[in-house]
C-alpha cells in the first residue's frame, strides 16, 4: 500500500509503504504522520493487501490500543502536540476515558486555527464526532462537544469558496441520514458561500437562516424541519426568485408530489430571471426518479465530504 503521507527524516524514497515508515520512526512518532483522514481511514479500514496488513494492524492498535487506558500516553502526545488533528479526532472518547486530566488541552488543540488549516479539517468531519461523543459521553463530554462546534465554524476556512449566487435546494422528505448528511451541506453552503437554502415539503419555500449560530446547530435546525410527506420540486422554481449562479439539489429523488421532470418549469425560470445556472443534483440515495433531462444537470450519484471541489472541477470545464 502507498500512502499520501509526510517523509521520516532519513528516508529517501517519495513514497513509502506503511512497513518501512513505521520501521523508521519511534512508535510515538507515528501518529505525526497520520495528517489526513484518508491516510488514518487506510489504516483502520485495512483495505489494503497483506503486505501492509502489519504496519495497519500496529497503528491501529497503537493509536486506538495500546494508548487506551494509557493515559501517560496520551499526555506525552497531546502535551506535546505530537498527535495529529485527524488522529486527535479519531480517538477522543479514548483520550478522555483514559486522560480526563487533558480536557482543556484537548478543548485548546481543537480549536487551534492553525492545526485546523494544516490538516485540511472541513465542517463536514466533526457531526459525527459529536454524534459518537453524545451517544456515550465520556467525562468532559460536554466541554468537548463544545471544542468541537466551535472548531466546525472554525473549519469553514477550509471550505472551497464559489463565486456568485447559490441556491440550495433541500428534499424536505428524506428522513434520516441522508436528511442529516444534506441538511450539514446546505448549513455549510449557507455559512460558506452565503447560499440561499429552500427546503422543498408541500410546498416550495426558502428557509430564514441566523448566520450566527453555529454551522452543527443550523445544521440540526434544519434536519428538524425536514420529514415532510413529500417534496415539490416544480415549487421550487416559483417559488426562487432571481435566477442564481448554481442550484444544488441535495435529495433522495423520491419525488412524490411532482413525479415527472422539472424541465418546463426549469426553463420558464431561466426565461422570467434571464440566467442559466448550472445545476448540481446529488442523489443521496442513489436511486429514485430523475427531475431534469439529463442535458441540463450535474447528476452526482452520491455525496462526499469533496463535493464543493467536485462542482469546482464541472465549472471550470
């Protein structure tokens, strides 16, 4: 397995497999290297062949193993900022069952702008987090949590910045996580790329945001006005206005009350505001009905947590 990680002092190879990077640094240095969500995920989810199955299996159980419980540990590397921000997120309900002590260094490590830029941390990491946090909370669970939605707000600096008006469009009807995953994004749009967000239920109506709470909070506010029984799409185009620069559609295509393609009303929109947006529907569900011609729109079968660099890519082109 290659990895996308940092070079030990002394090694000369550009890219290294996990055995020879863990060969070459002391076990506590390991976690220094692990400076990306993708490159911690790679050894945890041990997607690789067998020849690298030793090097994941040792950081794993060094990181989520052999420092549980370990609370000298934990203070040696936090204490010292030797611990990544991505490892740091990773194991927080370890740190704080075995270290409560740290709390406050944990809270100030969290909120560190500049560890928060290193490592590329976007809104889009941490509802999980708090999610697991809340689920079983650990001592200081609170206080964490708190670290937590305030280092999302600060993560925002790393989130792409679109040019011109955007229009999230918000499938009132999922329920669930793909209500929860879309109600993040367009909270993130919103506090971001200033994004006008309309949640589609019965009807088509546009959604009065207070910018100055935090980016988890507007999130959860507007999971909370989801679960309607159905999602008018074709509302939406009476209903939007000015005509925007982009329209993000985030939905599960399960579009109940307007069933047949969007493409008259799309168009009639464009003509009444004299714009043509481009238009990015993320099918988070990966099935369901289509609501414009295939001509018109960026169809993206899912979502990620590199879905602004992905519309970034298509408007270049």
């Amino acid at each position: 397995m290659f990895l996308n990680i940092r070079r030990p002092s002394g090694a000369k190879a550009d890219n290294l497999t996990s055995r020879e990077v863990f060969t070459a640094m002391p076990e506590l240095e390991w976690a220094s290297v692990l400076d990306r969500q993708s490159t911690f995920q790679a050894f945890v989810n041990n997607r690789s062949g067998a020849g690298a199955c030793s090097g994941q299996r040792a950081v794993a159980g060094t990181m989520t193993g052999n420092l549980n419980g370990d609370a000298g540990g934990w203070e040696d590397l936090i204490e010292g900022r030797n611990v990544s921000y991505w490892v740091l997120l990773q194991n927080l309900q370890h740190i704080l069952a075995s270290a409560p002590h740290l709390i406050h260094e944990v809270a100030d490590m969290l909120t560190d702008e500049a560890l928060i830029r290193r490592a590329n941390v976007t809104p889009f990491q941490f509802l999980a987090v708090v999610e697991a946090l809340e689920k079983e909370p650990p001592p200081g669970a609170l206080r964490v949590i708190a670290a937590l939605s305030d280092a999302a707000d600060i993560a925002l600096v790393n989130v792409p910045k679109l040019n011109g008006r955007t229009l999230v469009a918000l499938d009132g009807a999922m329920a669930g996580r793909f209500l929860q995953t879309a109600s993040l994004f367009a909270a993130v749009m919103a506090k971001a790329n200033g994004a006008d967000v309309f949640l589609l239920g019965e009807q088509a109506k546009p959604t009065l945001l207070d910018l100055h709470e935090s980016t988890l909070l507007l999130a959860r506010r507007l999971e909370s006005h989801g679960y309607a029984t159905g999602a008018n799409f074709r509302g939406l185009f009476h209903s939007a206005g000015p005509v925007c620069d982009r329209l993000v559609i985030l939905s599960d295509r399960q579009g109940w009350i307007s069933e047949c393609l969007t493409t008259a009303e799309f168009a009639q929109w464009k003509q009444r505001s004299g714009g043509d947006p481009k238009v990015f529907s993320f099918n988070l569900s990966n099935c369901g009905s289509q609501e414009f011609s295939e001509s018109e729109e960026h169809r993206i079968a899912v979502w990620s947590d590199k879905a602004l660099e992905v519309m970034q890519f298509f408007e270049s082109g």
